[in-house]
C-alpha cells in the first residue's frame, strides 16, 4: 500500500492506518463484505465520544445481494453520477442522524458532530479490514429517507458506499478515473493550527 497514490506521505508520524484510508470510487463488484465485517464497523461507531452518551446515529445498512429492493431504492436517491459508479459496491449504507435528545426532545447541537465522529470511526475500521468508504454529500435526503422509511425526528446525514476498491478503469466518467490516482493532498498543519490567539500559526 505504501507505494499507492492515495498512501499519505504526512509531513508527521502518524498510524499506517490514517495513511492508507481513502475514498474510491472504485469498487470490485465481484467481492461480497461479509456479514462479520459489516458488524465490526458498528461495532467501531458504537465505541465512538458522544455528548450526553445520546448516540444520535442510526445506520440502515442495504446489500446488492441480500436487500436488492432497498440497496436499489436508496441508490436511486444519489446523483446521476453518484450513481455512475455506485452501483458497483455491494453495499449502501444511508446514516441518519437525531436532531433532538431522547430524555428531553430537546435540540441536541452536538448531534451532527457526534455522528461525523461514529462515521469516522467505522471507516477507520473498515480500512483496518481492508475495506473502503465512500461518503456521497451527493443525495436527496427526502428520497433516501422514503427509500429507508426513517422515522421523525432522524434526518438523513450521508449514504456511504462500502467495499473493496476495484479498478479504476470500470469508472464511466474519466474526471473520476484520474481522481482514483492523484495523490491525495490536504494543506499543512500550520495552515489549520493557532497558538493561543486566531492566527498565530503552529511554528
């Protein structure tokens, strides 16, 4: 993996772990993520830091091979070229998340947070299995919540396709194919990093 495109050359030392995880596009249709291995990965979002310990997110999880009428529902919730590769990763995942706490009903502003920190845990673990994430902004929450009959008050966050990275060359769209072998990029740290007051940068 340390000679992949995606592998993080980090200007620090950091977990392989970090390093490795990426976001294809590209999925092996051929390979299934096998039941044992999808529950590691709640397993990993359960262990997540929750305000409250409320546990805001909810995941409804669909299989090309198992839940194919829901799997194509909540596919046909993502963009038109979301959909273009997609379609490919033998499963859909759509997160939801609740706005509101369970003691009180009252608004839970730490909600989106908390369930961006689950999510981030459950890819950390897939990559650790070997597996790959891809987390699409590009979705109807209203059709993906049809899709998955998500009850009031749980909003629609994110659909993330899980499984293992295929090749690049089955991707329709060729702006998608290079991006699978750009490197990744991030800005520097000191460019995101304050001491003690706003723009005092991390020497």
């Amino acid at each position: 993996m340390t000679d992949h495109p995606k592998f993080a050359r980090a200007d620090h030392d950091i977990l392989d772990l970090i390093r490795q995880r990426w976001s294809p596009r590209a999925f092996d249709p051929q390979r299934q993520v096998d039941d044992a291995d999808l529950r590691r990965l709640f397993e990993a979002a359960r262990w997540s830091p929750s305000s409250g310990n409320e546990q805001p997110w909810r995941f409804v999880v669909t299989s090309r091979a198992a839940t194919p009428d829901a799997y194509t529902a909540l596919l046909a919730s993502t963009t038109p070229k979301n959909q273009s590769w997609a379609g490919e990763a033998p499963v859909l995942i759509l997160v939801a998340v609740r706005l509101t706490t369970e003691r009180t009903d009252t608004v839970n502003s730490h909600a989106w947070y908390d369930t961006g920190q689950a999510v981030s845990f459950l890819t950390l673990q897939a990559t650790s299995l070997g597996l790959s994430v891809r987390q699409m902004q590009g979705f109807s929450p209203a059709a993906a919540r049809a899709a998955c009959a998500v009850p009031a008050p749980y909003e629609a966050a994110v659909v993330m396709a899980v499984g293992y990275a295929g090749d690049p060359e089955r991707l329709a769209i060729d702006a998608h194919k290079a991006a699978e072998l750009q490197p990744r990029q991030r800005r520097p740290v000191n460019e995101f990093v304050f001491v003690g007051t706003w723009g005092e940068r991390l020497p």
